[in-house]
C-alpha cells in the first residue's frame, strides 16, 4: 500500500515552508509522523510529491530512517509535467494543483494509495481505517474519504477553506468546496457564501484513497484545462473535482469512511506552537517515540 504526500505548497498564511517546519521534539517534519503512522498500519511505499529545488531536503531529512522494506520516491510537481503532445508557452507562477500533484506519481503507483497534504496531522487511526478499506475494497472502481467533523477541523487563528460533504449512508454524494469557514457562535458560517451549518459536517481534509484508475481521468481533465487559456492561466485542478466527476458519471463510488481520531493543521503562524505541544503531548503519551525513528 502507498502513502502519497502532496508538500509542493508555498505555505503563504504560514509565513515559510511549513511541511518542512521542525515541529516534532526531536525536530522531525509533521509528515514524518504521518509516515510513521502509515507504516504501522502496514503500508510500505511513501510518495512525496514536492517542488524540484526541495527534493534533496526531502531525500536528506529521511536518509537512513525508513525501514529497509520500505520503498520511498521524492518527486518534482513541475510546471513542465504535460500530457503527451501537449505544450504550453503562457507564464504560470504556480503549480497545477493538487489533481496534478497526483498525477505526478502515475509512474510509481500501480496499485492501490492513500492521499494526504503534507502539513496535516490525520491521526493514528485514519491510517488504519483507511488500510483496513484498502484489503477489503480492492475493485479499481470503489474509492473512499475519510471524514472527519467540521467543528473539529476550525483554527481559531482565522478562516479555513474546507469540503462540505454530502453523505448518504456511508457514501459520498458531493463535496461542496467553502472558503472561508469560521467558527459563530454554536454554528459555522462561510464568509465567503453566507452558507451555515451546525458543526456536525462531515469535510474532507484531503485525505482519500484513491486507485490507478484516477491517473488517466486527471489526464483527461487536465488537456481540457490546458486548452481553456483563462484557467491554464491561473486556475488549479483539485483532487475533489476529478472525485466528484468521476463519482457523479457512475465511473466510481466513494465510501466515507470516519477517521475516529483527532486533526490538526498548520495553516497560520500561529498554529505552530499548538502543533510543537500537541506532538510533544501525544509523545509523553507514549504514542510516539522520540527520536521518532529510534
């Protein structure tokens, strides 16, 4: 099983590179922690998909640290990474999205991964909720989001972007994409569209596991981006949107499958030291070892 890390962001509200900040006792990267938890649930592959000029940080913060059975690729999202035939000759001062990000790594996957944003803590248990969705949904066809709850999700520091979901049962019927959700009083407003909710949503937090048949979907996709030139321009393909399309056509199903566990991002500078305390709180717990990597 594979864990992609998509850590080719700019990290703006942050201030710096924030899935390359120290932020664990003995100055590990948080995404150190998601593979840590992943391994222990049995995965043996880990993707990082970042930008060119931060592949050797990568290679040199993880050298000697992984398990010899466990295979790890760091790769570039370049700008120059098109489908065959395809040119593209505009200025574009950022990447192509987190769809793209995916895509990257059509070369090295051919079975069955999970996806996640490098500066996202997931929890423990999303792995193995998300492992245990792997051994028993192995069709090409069956997808799956673990959930998590909206008001468990919010930073007190500012506004987050997240993916409302629509759930029958256990399975996705749409996320909807809010841009800027707040905590008001007992509910959740988007300031963005005036929209509110209770707080008890589930969203998507970017983590989903995915199968090899989304390779040829974004590639699709993307050669109709390209050849509109407003989006090629400035827009971005979203993993959500390439889920959604593909769930709305009938190509897949997507079960929401809940994480039973605790989230965190690090999306303003203010989150840092709450990140710097939980790590080290859940260290203490002895649900970590320090140095993680023994």
């Amino acid at each position: 099983m594979t864990l992609l890390l998509m850590a080719a962001g700019s990290g703006s509200r942050y201030g710096k590179l924030k899935q390359f900040d120290d932020l664990g006792p003995a100055g590990e990267f948080l995404m150190e922690f998601a593979m840590y938890d992943a391994l222990e649930n049995g995965f043996d592959h880990i993707v990082v998909i970042t930008k060119k000029e931060y592949i050797h940080h990568v290679e040199d913060q993880m050298a000697g640290k992984l398990p010899e059975n466990v295979r790890i690729d760091v790769l570039a999202q370049e700008i120059t990474d098109l489908p065959d035939g395809v040119t593209y000759t505009g200025e574009r001062p950022k990447p192509w999205g987190t769809a793209h990000a995916v895509w990257t790594a059509r070369h090295v996957i051919n079975g069955p991964f999970a996806v996640i944003n490098a500066d996202d803590f997931y929890g423990k248990s999303a792995y193995k909720n998300a492992a245990n969705f792997m051994h028993e949904h192995r069709d090409d066809n069956v997808y799956a989001l673990v959930g998590y709850t909206l008001k468990d999700t919010l930073s007190e520091h500012g506004s987050v972007s997240r993916g409302v979901c629509e759930v029958k049962g256990d399975q996705l019927i749409s996320v909807e994409e809010r841009l800027k959700l707040e905590q008001d009083g007992s509910q959740v407003i988007d300031r963005d569209s005036g929209n509110q909710y209770s707080g008890n949503e589930q969203v998507s937090m970017n983590f989903w596991v995915c199968k090899p048949s989304i390779f040829d979907k974004i590639e699709k996709d993307f050669r109709r981006f390209l050849a509109d030139d407003e989006l090629a321009k400035s827009g971005e393909l979203y993993i959500p949107k390439i889920v959604q399309d593909m769930l709305q056509a009938g190509d897949i199903s997507v079960k929401v499958v809940p994480s039973d566990g605790e989230w965190f991002g690090v999306t303003y500078a203010s989150d840092r030291e709450k990140a710097v305390d939980f790590l080290q709180q859940k260290t203490g717990e002895n649900d970590y070892v320090s140095p993680l990597w023994g």
